[in-house]
C-alpha cells in the first residue's frame, strides 16, 4: 500500500508534509468527489472484505468505492501514514421511518485532532448527508457548508449529528418537495460517542449487513458520488443529479429511470466504476 498511490487514485498532488487543517481538508474534498459511496458489491454476487488491504486493492487499485467501514477505514489509514492524530468511532444511525436510532453501533466515523481541536471527517454517510470539510467537534454550533447546515449536539457523553435540510427542486414538477414527510426542517443522521474503536470492532457488523435481509442497503443498489456542485446519485434505476442551492435555500433535483444498459453507462460515465460481475440493481 502506498500513500502515493491513493493520492493519484483520489487526483490530488498538493503539497502534504504539515499534518495541518487545510491539508486535511483538501484531501478529505478529494477523496468524497473521486471515491463513489457505494454497496455495489452486494448486488453482484462480491464478499466486501473489511481487511485494509483487500479494501485498498478495491478502492484504490480497482478503481471502485465502498461503503462507510471501507471508504473511512482507508481514509484512517491514509491520515494516519501522513501524521495525523486520528482515531476511529462508532455511530448509530437514525431511521427515519422508525423515528429511532439504530441500537447497535452501524456506522464508522474519523475523530482527527490538530492542535487541540477535534474534527469529525466522515468519508462514508453519503449522498446529501455527506459533508464535505472537516466539522469542528463543537456542541450546538451551527456550521454552513456547501450542502447545508451541519450541527453537533452533546448530551451527556452522547454526540449527536444533524443537517438543517433545504427544499428540493425538479423541473418535473411544478411545486418543491422535501425528501421526508418529516416535520421540520432538521434531519438527524446519527449518534456517536468518543469512545475510541478499533476496526476489527466492526467485523460482525461488515458481515451482518451482508446477509440481513431487512437493511436498507440489502434492499437497494446504491452508489453516490460528491461533485463540486452537488452530487450523483444511482438507486436501483434512478439517476438523479443534485445541485446545491440552486436558487437561495433550494437544490435542483434532476431524476432518470435508466434501463439495465443505461445502468452500466453510468456507473462508467459519472461514476468511473467498470463492474467485474453483472449488477442487479
């Protein structure tokens, strides 16, 4: 595994001997726009292996992306050769349609500390929750980016992750639509805590989600990628294009149902994956 080798797999050839803020950020806006969030693997008959090499051969030298306990744990492991003071943590995330966080931990975050500050950087949620600079570990603190409002909340040890949503936009529709029936306009992510976590931690939650029928990324063939303007996103058939504000407080949503041949184009084209095995979306 080389260092080297993940900076052209992620195009980025910017200075990074100071184990500093900026440099940090660039990296981490270069890893989210060259590496697809994706649970491709499931859909084409594939074992997603959680052992960093197998995760480095797939994501840096196939050219593929991965999922939150890939794209994170290579991310760890790229910050950590360039010296910086990262640890990994466990979150549970939030169900929308169940109104509940999830009970045992299912997702993977990075907690990096640069002269006494502590950042969240999370490679791996995805989509239009996915941040896209480093967040200062800050309770009640709004923090504006590109895709939105980001905010932290502490109560009592328990750290909690929501984005302040924005209304949607499709020129196939005459009226906005928000993407939940949620009330508000505040979408919870996930909890953490700053329990330090080891990868190895999550080995049965890798091969749980694999073959547990009733989890969302068994139900649907998901890949996401993060754009400089917004995001694609392919779900099962469904190609949307996402642009961030595009108008004030609203992003234009642009949606295509592909067929099977479309599909594959796509993944191509958008995405930069070419599959080894035939996809079921």
């Amino acid at each position: 595994m080389n260092i080297q080798e993940y900076f052209a797999r992620i195009s980025y050839n910017e200075s990074h001997k100071d184990a500093d803020l900026p440099n940090l950020t660039a990296i981490f806006q270069h890893h989210i726009q060259a590496i697809p969030f994706e649970n491709l693997s499931m859909h084409c008959g594939e074992t997603i292996e959680l052992g960093l090499q197998s995760t480095y051969n797939k994501i840096v030298r196939k050219k593929r992306g991965g999922w939150c306990l890939e794209n994170n744990h290579l991310l760890f492991w790229a910050l950590q050769e360039l010296g910086y003071d990262v640890c990994i943590l466990g979150g549970n995330s939030y169900k929308p349609a169940e109104n509940a966080y999830t009970e045992e931990i299912n997702h993977i975050l990075l907690k990096v500390v640069i002269k006494g500050n502590s950042y969240i950087v999370d490679a791996g949620f995805g989509g239009a929750y996915q941040m896209w600079q480093p967040l200062m570990l800050i309770s009640g603190k709004d923090q504006s980016q590109t895709p939105g409002i980001f905010r932290f909340t502490e109560d009592n040890g328990t750290w909690y992750f929501e984005k302040v949503k924005r209304k949607h936009y499709s020129s196939e529709q005459s009226v906005p639509f928000t993407d939940t029936p949620e009330l508000g306009n505040i979408r919870k992510i996930y909890t953490f805590t700053l329990e330090p976590r080891h990868i190895n931690d999550f080995q049965e939650l890798n091969t749980y989600l694999q073959v547990s029928p009733d989890n969302i990324l068994q139900k649907k063939s998901i890949c996401t990628l993060q754009t400089t303007e917004g995001l694609y996103a392919l779900v099962g058939w469904t190609f949307s294009e996402i642009k961030y504000n595009y108008t004030e407080d609203m992003d234009l949503v642009k949606t295509t149902t592909l067929t099977d041949e479309e599909v594959e184009k796509i993944l191509k084209d958008k995405f930069n994956i070419v599959l080894e095995n035939k996809l079921i979306p």
